[in-house]
C-alpha cells in the first residue's frame, strides 16, 4: 500500500511538472507574442499533452460522476478546460468563420493549460502534506519492539516476534527496551520514559499493579508484566490508526466545494445556454455568433481553480509545520476549525518547557567540608536510578571537581530520596 501511494505521488509530481514546462511558453506566447508566425499551432502543440495526458484524470472522473448523474470538482475542470481547448482547436482550423462575421477568432489554449497545471499543483501539495503525516506514522511505528522477550512458567526466558504475544503472556522488560504492549507489572519495578505518548519528560515510577504502555521506554531497571492488550488494541495502535484516519479526510471547505459542484455545473451550464438564446434573440446580425463567444466565455470561467489550489496549499501548510515541530493534526476539519480557538490548554512540562531536569545551583549549609559532601553526593547520585539523581550527577561532574567515593549500604526509599555509609 505504501509502495502504491509512492508511486501515486510520484506521478503526480511528474505531471504538474511538466504541465507547468508546458504551461509558461504557452502563457508567454499567448500573452506577448501571439501574433508571430503559427502561433496558434505553436501553442496548440503545446496545451494538447497538458489537457489530454497530464490533466486526463480530471476528465475520467468527471465521466464517472456523469456516470452517476453527479458532479464534483473534477467536472468543473473537465468542462471548463474541455470547452476552452476544443473551441481554441476550432478556432485554429476554422479562423475563416469568424472572419466572416467580421470577428477575430481567440484561442484560449494557455487558459486551459494553467488551469490544469495550478489543479494538479493543489493536488500535489496536498499529497506533500499526506507525506509529511506518512513520516509520523513512521515514526510512531518505529516505537514497536519487533520482538519481545516472554517469561515462562518456571523461569524459562524466550525471545518470541511480537505478533505471537497473547494476553495474559508474563513478559519481561530489560532495561533500556521499548515495552512491547500494554499491560500490568507483574512483578519488579523500575522508571519508565512515557514522553512518546504522554510528552512528559521525567519518567515514571512502576511497580506491582502499575500500568505499562507499548513503545514507552524502559530506564535502568528490570520487571515483568502481563499483557493486556496486544496488536490493535494498543493505546499507540490507536494513536497510528488516528494519524491515519487523518491522512484521508476531507476538510469542510473541499467537501463545500464537491456539493456546491452538484449544483453549480447545472446552474452555469443553463445560463451559459441562455447567455447564447438572449444574443441570438436579441443580439441582431451577429447575435448568434456573440451569443456562441459568451457561452464559450461563461463555461471557461466557471472553474474555481483558486479553491481548487488555495485549500489544498492551506493543508499543505498547517499540517507540514505542526508535523516538523512534533504536531499532529487529528484531520483536515480539526485543522480548519483552529481559527476558532480563543483557549489553548497545555499540560506543562515537555510542551511548553525544555523537557529536561537540570540543576543550576546548589546550596550548601555554612561552615562544612562542601567537597567532601559534593563527593559523596556526586556518588550517592550515581547509583540511583530516579530522573532527578541523574539531573544532580551531571551538575556535579561538569564542575570537574568531584571524585567517586566508595559507599555502602546502598538504599532507594521512594518518596524520600536514597541512602548508604560512605567510606566505610
């Protein structure tokens, strides 16, 4: 599937590429030289692969809602470049029959062209922005242990492919490995990193009955725990599935315009056919000639190409920027409704601080041997597995002045800190 979508977007970006190559002589010549020789050939040659090979999705699915009596986006487009290119090829062959009536005949090959070429620019930023969201999923994918290590009955280790774990399996979780899936420590305890799915930086305490999440980080200690939801059902299962979801929804505004198309095509090509009954009526000699240009003219500016590249570039945008600064977007709707935000809440560390424990200064009592206690706290610190103790120890070493004392006794007491006897 992803090999496929790849590949999708690889064309993609083959075909507005080139229909953009094709699409700047054509405006150039259309707008500043088109009175040169064969001009009207010249640029002919130049919109025909672009309306016909690069834009011929837009004509395909414009048959296929026809199919169905309906229409969308892609009809608008179909029909508008459709018409201009048809009535430009005519106009090329056939100069002499508005000649005749004293008019000079127009081609609008460049307008279809970039029509086609600023759609297909839409739909491949919009593609970029699905990408951006890909390289999450990705990532979050990336948080799964490929295998699992399970305890069984009597002590007896294995190392077994994730996709065989069941629940109610005894695992074991070593230290510095992802858990595997979501369950309960069963027996031992340690600190566990749940920045990936919490943001909070300092790792938590588990012990007997603690709940462990899979893809959060084991810290220094070793503990088994019991598996209670595997594959699917994961919490980070379903944070993947939500991303996902993401990557194929519509925003209000893009379904906004596939209804208003309903009605729309309906609507323009009835007053484009009355443009054409009102001149011939009452337009005199040339009236059905004048009513002919403004029927062409009324079905050429009916596509709405600027919703069909603004909204696509709008996504494209607000999804790429979250997701470079570690946003993700719940969908296209959630994103659009943003700019009704007036509240925004924030849980605190990690988010909005730099997520990291650090120690800028410590206080020392008056009149002690502070080398001596920098020494032994400097050690004590360097047993202790808690976030904090590491925060101390690093302070301490960058000073370049504590040395590694010998101690003893060593004790973790949660909740109040660690002791032991130094140098005997």
């Amino acid at each position: 599937l992803e090999a496929l979508k790849q590949a999708h977007a690889s064309t993609l970006k083959k075909r507005t590429i080139l229909s953009v190559l094709f699409s700047v002589p054509l405006v150039i010549i259309g707008m500043f030289f088109m009175d040169m020789p064969y001009a009207n050939y010249i640029m002919w040659a130049l919109a025909t692969p672009v309306v016909l090979i690069f834009g011929r999705q837009f004509f395909v699915g414009a048959w296929k809602q026809a199919k169905h009596r309906s229409a969308n986006m892609d009809t608008l487009v179909a029909m508008s470049t459709g018409i201009a290119y048809i009535f430009s090829v005519f106009n090329t062959l056939f100069p002499e029959f508005w000649h005749r009536q004293g008019l000079h005949a127009h081609v609008y090959f460049e307008a279809a062209a970039v029509v086609i070429a600023f759609i297909l620019l839409g739909k491949m930023l919009e593609e970029q922005a699905k990408s951006n969201t890909s390289s999450a999923i990705k990532k979050l994918m990336g948080l799964q242990p490929k295998t699992v290590t399970i305890v069984h009955h009597g002590g007896h280790q294995m190392e077994i492919p994730i996709s065989k774990v069941k629940i109610g399996d005894i695992l074991l979780a070593k230290p510095g490995e992802r858990i595997a899936v979501d369950g309960m420590v069963h027996e031992g305890n340690s600190y566990v990193d749940e920045s990936a799915l919490t943001g909070e930086p300092i790792p938590v305490h588990k012990e007997t009955g603690a709940k462990v999440y899979s893809g959060t980080i084991n810290q220094k200690g070793s503990f088994q725990y019991t598996a209670e939801k595997v594959g699917g059902d994961t919490v980070l299962a379903h944070i993947i599935q939500a991303v996902q979801n993401a990557q194929g929804s519509k925003a209000p505004i893009q379904k906004l315009v596939d209804k208003i198309a309903g009605i729309f095509v309906p609507v323009v090509i009835a007053i484009a056919l009355l443009s054409l009954i009102a001149w011939s009526i009452w337009g005199g000699e040339n009236g059905f000639t004048q009513g002919l240009l403004a029927m062409v003219t009324v079905l050429v500016i009916a596509c709405p190409c600027a919703l069909g590249l603004a909204t696509p570039t709008a996504i494209m945008v607000g999804v790429g920027k979250g997701a470079e600064n570690g946003i993700l977007i719940k969908d296209a709707e959630s994103l659009e409704r943003a700019y009704k935000t007036d509240s925004i809440v924030l849980d605190k560390t990690g988010t909005i601080t730099v997520g990291k424990p650090e120690v800028h200064a410590i206080a020392w009592k008056d009149n002690i041997d502070t080398t001596l206690l920098a020494d032994v706290l400097y050690s004590l610190e360097l047993q202790s597995e808690h976030p904090l103790a590491e925060a101390v120890s690093r302070y301490l070493e960058a000073t370049g002045q504590t040395q590694k004392v010998s101690i003893a006794d060593f004790q973790s007491v949660t909740g109040k800190g660690v002791q032991g006897v130094a140098n005997g």
